[in-house]
C-alpha cells in the first residue's frame, strides 16, 4: 500500500514539475539521475558546474587557503537545526 502511495505522489509531482522553471527542472534531474546511479551501481557523473566547483576547491588547497576552524563552527551553527 506505501508502494502504490509513493508511485501515486511521485507521479503527480512529476506532472507539476513541468511548470517548474528550467533551472529547478535540471537540478531535480540531476538529483534523479544520481539517485539512479547509486541505486543501479553506476558511476556517478559530475556536472560542468560541479567540476568547476571541484577545481575551485583543490585550487584552494594549493594554495593553503581553508576555512579556520571559527569559520566551521559558525557555518554549522548557522546551517544546523538548534
């Protein structure tokens, strides 16, 4: 019965996305097509976007630019429920 429900949700939420703006459209699919990934053994593929963000990063790290540890805690502060 949570089977059928889940296939139901997930079939009329499919059908809103269609009016979703494009963006929202592409991340949505991205996010499938890694969940499809992991679930089926596949590799998953990094997007242009994350690729770039990966270099940024090991750029940094070149460089020795990291986050102090103040800076971890107050982002966890901000992003983690109290």
């Amino acid at each position: 019965m949570l089977r059928n429900m889940a296939a139901k949700a997930l079939k009329d939420v499919l059908e809103r996305v269609e009016t979703w703006p494009e963006e929202a459209q592409r991340e949505l699919t991205e996010i499938a097509l890694e969940i499809d990934a992991g679930l089926s053994g596949g590799a998953y593929q990094a997007t242009p976007d994350e690729l770039r963000g990966i270099d940024r990063g090991l750029k940094a790290a070149r460089e020795g630019r990291f986050a102090s540890e103040a800076d971890v805690k107050a982002a966890l502060r901000k992003h983690r429920p109290a």
